[in-house]
C-alpha cells in the first residue's frame, strides 16, 4: 500500500473528525511544515475518495464559497493506522541503529 506524505496527513486530520477540503489543507500544511497548492490538496482528495479512504459528507454556501465535507471511511481508517505501524516501527529501527551504530556521530 502506497500512502504519501498528503494523503497521510488527511487521513489523521479527518481520525479526529468531519473537515471540509480548505481546513483539511490547512492542517495537513500545519503537520507537513510546508504550504501546499490548493490544487494539489483537492487532487490528492479526490483520489483519496476514489480508493475509498475519504467519504463526501455534505456541503454547504458559507460567505458566497461551497464548502464540501469529508469524512474517514473504515478503509481510510485501517490504511491510517497500517501506515502509522509502518511509520513507527522505521521509525524504531532507526533509533535502534542509531543507538547501536559503532563511531556514532557525536549528539549536541
């Protein structure tokens, strides 16, 4: 399974509940410390529903703009959490050869 950066950082936005697409890019550039294009974030929703991961749930006109809702499906739930495993257990064989590398470099 393929996940990228983006797509991840959607899935654990909508892990804590209903977003629309604009406050979905907003946290994803807050946990990926970096701004993204806008059409790069709708882009990556879009593909994210059709695989299943990410459900419309209603829009709605707020100041003149349309904005549409997403939600976590049960599939984007378990690809979420399958990556995260994936993620931390890299994450523990780093640490671990960094700990145990002979002539590690020198911690500041």
């Amino acid at each position: 399974m393929s996940v990228t950066d983006l797509q991840f950082a959607v899935l654990s936005s909508l892990a804590s509940g209903r977003r629309h697409g604009y406050g979905l890019l907003r946290d994803a550039e807050e946990q990926l410390e970096k701004p993204l294009p806008v059409a790069t974030a709708y882009a990556a929703l879009e593909v994210m529903v059709s695989k299943g991961w990410i459900i419309t749930d209603g829009e709605e006109v707020v100041q003149s703009r349309t904005r549409r809702y997403y939600v976590l499906s049960p599939a984007g739930s378990q690809t979420l959490e399958a990556r995260a495993d994936q993620l931390e257990a890299q994450a523990r064989l780093a640490h671990q050869r960094l700990r145990d590398a002979p002539g590690k470099a020198a911690t500041a």
